[in-house]
C-alpha cells in the first residue's frame, strides 16, 4: 500500500518530524491541528471557542489540499488542557459539522505544544 504526503501552506508548517497528513487505503490521516494561522504564524489563545475554530479550519484546509472535506471526517481526537472545554468543543463541531458528526475521542491532557487548550487530529475518507 503506497502512502502519500500532504502539506500545504494554507495550515501550519509542521514543528517536528510529521507529516500534515498522509493519504493511504482511501484514507487521509490528519495530524495534530492547533490554534496557529497559518497566514500569520500567530498562535490564537482567544479562549477555546475561538481556538477550536482555528483548529477546525487548519483541519479543513489540510483535507482540501488531500482532494478531501470536512463532511469526509469519520473520526476526531480531541485533546484538551482542560476537560471542562468539551462545551466549547461540541459547539463549533457542531457548527462545522451539522447532523453528521464524526465519531470522537476525548481526552484531557497535562500539557499541549505551546501550552495551547486544543489540538485536534482527524482521520477523513478520500
């Protein structure tokens, strides 16, 4: 089975020996996504509503650029400093998302990269 290696500068660089993603199987496995504008590099510590917004869209423009979308993601890991968040969480999944929710994981952790609140990896069908 051949892999292919997504990157496109519309989503963060990556900071360490990863991929964006990897196109396998009719499968796109999504790295990490954090609050990082890509444009800008600027990490965004705005509360995690707003942090949760620019994970989704790194997400998203990391699928585009695998010929993939948002309404392909089957499932989501979810990392969160703090486990209270999920309610800020749910409602841009929600938002971005509709009806057809992939299926998540959600785990509170110690710490994240650049003591960020969220990160969010996706695993999406071509």
């Amino acid at each position: 089975m051949e892999k292919e290696i997504v990157l496109t500068s519309k989503a963060p660089a990556p900071q360490g020996a990863y991929s964006q993603a990897v196109k396998t199987g009719g499968f796109i496995f999504v790295s990490g996504q954090i609050p990082v504008v890509a444009s800008t590099g600027e990490l965004v510590a705005e509360g995690v509503h707003r942090e949760t917004r620019v994970v989704v869209d790194n997400i998203e423009a990391v699928l585009a650029a695998a010929g993939s979308s948002l309404d392909k993601v089957v499932k989501l890991g979810v990392f969160l400093k703090n486990i209270d968040d999920i309610k800020f969480v749910n409602d841009v999944l929600t938002e971005r998302f509709g009806a057809k929710l992939p299926a998540r994981t959600t785990v509170e952790v110690s710490r994240l990269p650049k003591d960020i609140s969220v990160e969010i990896d996706a695993i999406a069908v071509q």
